[in-house]
C-alpha cells in the first residue's frame, strides 16, 4: 500500500486536513505500506514557503512522519508538461480555443446534459479527449460506486495555452510517478475523482506510466472520507473554536490526544472504544470501518479526550510537557497537585501559578471573601497553620479541620478566605496540597499581607 497526503500550503493545517493526513498515515502503518508526502504547491500566490513550513509543522507536532516527499508539485513541472505532450501526440488530448461562451452555445445545440466535445485547433487550451461511449466508474472504498457517464461530461480542460497544466492533471500525473495505491481524501474531491481517472486512463494508453519493470501501474482505489461539520450540524468553521493544528496546540492539547481525537472523526473501531493509544489506533484502523455520514468535531469532547491523557500520564512526563508549554521550570510539585483538576496544557497556569509566581488580583474576591466572618475566620487559620504539628497535606489538612469544627461552620467558609489569602483568587489545587507546597513560611506571609490588606 502506498498512500499520500497532498495538501495545498495555502494557510495553515486544518482540522479537515489534519484527519486527512492522520487517516492516510494509520492506513500506511497499519498495513506496513508508505505515506508519500506532496505539497500541492501550484498556486503560486498562496503557496509561500511560510505556509509550507506551517503545514510540516503541524504534521511534526502531530507527530505523523512520512517515508518519501515532501515532493514539490511545483517542481514537477517539466514532468508534467512531457506527459501533456504524449497525451496529445496520442490523441488523447487536444488544443482548443473554446471559450465559456462557446461551451453553453454547444450545449444550447446539443443538449444541457451533453458533455461538451471541442474541434481540435492548432492552439489554445488543452482540453482532454472522453470517450465517446461508456462510462467512468469510481469504486470508491467508502462510498460505493458512482458512476459518470462519459455522454453527460465536458472534455475537460487540462492545461493553459501556456502549457502549464491545471489541477486535476498534475495530481493524476504525480499520483501515478508515486506509484500510489489508495487515495484516500475529503469527500470534497469526489467530484474530481472521474476526472483524474480519465487522465490515468489516457496516460496510461499513451505509454508515460513509468513503473520500471515495463508493467503498467495499477490505477488507485480511491477513498473519500465524510465532511465534517461542527456540533451544531453546520460545516466545520472557525465559530466552533479551534480551526488548525496550531491553534489545538496553542490551546493545550496534546498531540496524542488530539490524534485519538481526530481518528474518531469518520472512523470506529466498532466496539464504542473512546481512548486509544496511538498503537492501538494503528493496530485497529482499517477503511472498512469509515463512515459515509457527516463526522463532527466537538470541542468539548476533545477537551474531556485530553483531560483523560493527562490524568494517565506519568508525572515527570507532563512536568516536562507543561515546562515546554509555559516556558517555566521547576514545576513538579505544582503539576502533581493540579493534574486531576486540568483538561489540557493551558489549564495549568491559570489554575497554579499563583502558588509560584505570587497571589493574582481579584478584587472582587477579597471584597467577597476577606471581609467580616471571612477575615475572622483567616485569623483562625492562621493561627492553627502557625502551631501546626507538621506541615505536609495530613497536618494542614487536620489543623484547618479543627478551625472548621471550632467556628461550627461549612468548611468553605474557611477555605475560600484562605484560598483567596494565598493565591488572590478563588481557584487553585486543593486547599491542603496548595498550602503544603507553600511551605509554613511563605504562607503565613501570604496570610499576613492578606489580613494587612495589601
Ligand atoms: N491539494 C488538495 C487539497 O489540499 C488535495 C488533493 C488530493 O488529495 O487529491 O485539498
């Protein structure tokens, strides 16, 4: 098996891309095949060399590698242009100025379901020769068949009068040179699937596949995955959040996740599985199982996916990924109090820096908690935390318990004053575990200047 991923760099990766990638990447690893990798590079105003780079980034952050390519379309040209030429030394294809006008004049003539036929001309445009009769059917692996009826479709047009050559006959070219077996890409290209089998075709009968032992290639299934739409039904946009690669990674999530995520996106394993790993994935993922109906992408089930990795995660290792994510060190011991509270990467900092970096400002939750039965209750603590036998969760913990007991109130009604005293605000870890990690010294500090008002 040899599959491709051949993404256009006009902007970043997105998340339609992204599965399209991952899809291709589990097939070639399930089935100890090959990921070609081709960058669909031809239109040269939007294909910059700053969009290639945020396309070969995102698929590095998703960790999805590849075995041959980048191959450059772009670079492909003179290629392109020999096989244009055999094309129409074969009869295959012909020259044609035959403009829009002259398409809908012939259809007023014909019929509006007859496919347009041009007089072949000493210049202009070329337009591909379809058979007369017959018809080109694309079996594809997902959706069935569909069958187009030669009759009803235009010669298309395949290359300028310049000779650079359009769209549908560089990717059937580039698709046949790779020697690629599934294509497998969004249901947005099905349309084009009839055309590029026509030029497979005709390249074919010409003579220009190139396999080296003179055997002519294969041509390739084919495999069109379902759209995909966000929770409210509609098509995938940026209203339903994170759009690319890099904004899932800006957010927090982590790349395995994010690759569980994206595989459920069209694809079950057929048992209701949720959270597999990545061998796992590979190990199960075969096209059999893609749906033809509409997949969606839901933010909040991403975030629950991550918050799952991340509880599972070994401690050191989501140390060393929240150190990366946040630029910060010596972050351990916070990270071990707030792994059971955070969803993704980004969660941390608002919820435990403050026990590193100092209380934050929230005035609001002074006013609320630090005023009255609050400030008297901060008194208490403090006092208890001051004479504290020990200092770790279990003697905090106890102390605070007999503050709780000798005031008879809820046990919020002393925590959120403290909470509010250490880190400014009324979020953080665990009340004992944050005053733990404080240490006896910097939280009574913390408390005094709380008390002091400043
Ligand atoms: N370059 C096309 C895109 O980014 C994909 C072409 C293909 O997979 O055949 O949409």
């Amino acid at each position: 098996m040899r599959v491709r991923f051949a993404p256009s760099p006009t902007g970043a990766l997105h998340i339609g891309g992204a599965r399209t990638a991952l899809f291709n990447w589990l097939l070639a690893r399930h089935a100890g095949g090959e990921l070609v990798l081709r960058i669909e590079d031809t239109d040269a105003e939007r294909s910059t060399p700053e969009n290639v780079e945020q396309i070969l980034d995102a698929l590095q952050w998703l960790e999805l590698d590849w075995d041959e390519g980048p191959i450059l379309q772009s670079a492909r040209a003179g290629r392109h242009r020999e096989a244009l030429q055999a094309l129409l030394d074969a009869g295959h294809a012909y020259r044609s100025n035959a403009t829009a006008e002259d398409v809908k004049e012939y259809k007023r003539l014909h019929g509006a379901d007859r496919g347009f036929r041009g007089e072949p001309e000493s210049a202009g445009a070329v337009r591909l020769h379809v058979p007369a009769d017959g018809a080109t059917v694309v079996h594809d692996l997902i959706r069935g068949e569909t069958r187009f009826e030669h009759v009803h479709l235009d010669d298309p047009v395949i290359a300028r009068a310049d000779g650079s050559v359009l769209y549908n006959f560089a990717v059937a070219i580039d698709d046949l040179d790779a020697g690629i077996t599934h294509v497998v890409r969004g249901e947005d290209h099905l349309s084009n699937t009839p055309k590029q089998l026509l030029v497979l075709e005709a390249a074919r009968d010409a003579g220009i596949d190139r396999s080296e032992d003179g055997r002519q290639t294969p041509l390739p299934l084919y495999a069109h995955l379902p759209l995909l739409h966000g929770p409210d039904g509609k098509k995938l946009s940026k209203r339903h959040g994170a759009a690319s690669v890099q904004e899932l990674r800006d957010a927090g999530y982590l790349p395995e996740a994010v690759r569980n995520y994206l595989a459920l996106l069209g694809w079950g394993a057929g048992d209701d599985a949720t959270v597999m790993s990545t061998e796992e994935l590979i190990e199960r993922f075969t096209l059999e199982r893609v749906s033809r109906n509409p997949a969606r992408f839901d933010e909040t089930k991403l975030r629950w996916l991550n918050g799952r990795y991340i509880r599972g995660m070994p401690l050191g290792e989501l140390t060393r990924r929240i150190e990366r994510f946040t630029g910060r060190e010596g972050l351990q011991d916070a990270v071990r109090i707030s792994q059971e509270k955070i969803h993704t990467l980004a969660d941390f900092w608002p919820l435990a820096g403050s026990l590193i970096d100092g209380p934050v400002e929230d005035p609001s939750a002074r006013e609320r908690w630090l005023t009255g039965d609050g400030r008297a209750a901060l008194a208490d603590a403090r006092a208890a935390l001051a004479g504290a036998a020990s200092f770790d969760e279990a003697g905090v913990g106890e102390a605070l318990a007999a503050v709780v007991e000798g005031r008879a109130v809820k046990p919020r009604e002393v925590y959120q004053p403290l909470r509010v005293a250490i880190t400014g605000s009324t979020v953080s870890p665990g009340i004992f575990e944050s005053i733990a990690l404080l240490g006896r010294e910097e939280t009574l500090r913390r408390i005094d200047r709380a008390l002091a008002g400043d």
